[in-house]
C-alpha cells in the first residue's frame, strides 16, 4: 500500500497528465479531485485498491505542486468546496474573478459550474480514461 504518497518516477508522471487536464478546464468552470482522477489510469506498480483509496488526495498533491499556467484553483472537493489549507482565500478570490458563486455554505453548485470533462477523443488521444468506457478499464 502506498498512502499519501506516490512514488517516484510515477509521481512525476502523474503530476504532468493531472496538470495536462486541467490546463483544459475553462475558466468559469471548476472539476473535482475526484473528477480530475477517473480520467487517468493506475500508474503501473499501484493496486487497484491503493489506486481508487488515494488518487483524488495525488490529485489535491499535483494541484499543490502546479507550475505557473496551470489554473489550480478550478479544483475543488466533491462537496463543492474549497479545501481548507493555505491558499484557500486566494482561490476563491481567483474563481470569484471567473464568475463562479457561492453560496451561504461556502459551496460551488456543481451543476451549474461543473465542468463536464474533455472530449472522449481528447481524452483517448492523450491516453486517459474516457467515462464511456466501462468501470474496470479504469482500474487495469
């Protein structure tokens, strides 16, 4: 089992596929850890199960490292929510910027400023998990 830490050089690889998908999140618009994560499959020496445990906290870790260009703060948590951590102000400042509201809670209504993903093409040309394709693909 490998927690909150990937190993390296799957660390790095994996950093640079989150960071190619979410160069494609259009300003406005926000995805999800979680989201962000089921389109990229299982760096090559991790289980299944460690895999589905820990990619959406890799994710939260990609987006903590991301280089300049990489528009970080349209990542949030599945609750809708800026995650509480150094930075939080600036990110909701940042999305606030691009027109994305909250409401009384601190919440992002997903429906109305989710993203819903790159196109399946896009995402099988770059070597992602496209969500048509069926559950178990994903974790292979």
């Amino acid at each position: 089992m490998y927690g909150l830490e990937l190993p390296s050089p799957e660390k790095e690889v994996f950093f640079e596929k989150v960071w190619l998908i979410v160069r494609q999140i259009p300003a406005g618009q926000v995805a999800t850890y979680g989201q962000i994560s089921g389109y990229i499959p299982a760096p090559d020496p991790i289980t299944p199960e460690d895999y589905e445990a820990n990619r959406a906290r890799w994710v939260g870790n990609a987006m903590a490292a991301s280089p300049k260009g990489v528009p970080w703060q349209r990542v949030i948590n599945s609750q809708g929510k800026i995650s509480i951590r150094q930075g939080a102000q600036t990110q909701r400042q940042l999305l606030e910027s691009e027109g994305v509201t909250f409401d009384h809670r601190d919440r992002i209504d997903l429906k109305r400023f989710g993203w819903s993903g790159p196109d399946s093409d896009w995402l099988r040309s770059n070597g992602f998990i496209s969500p048509d394709e069926p559950k178990q693909l994903r974790l292979l």
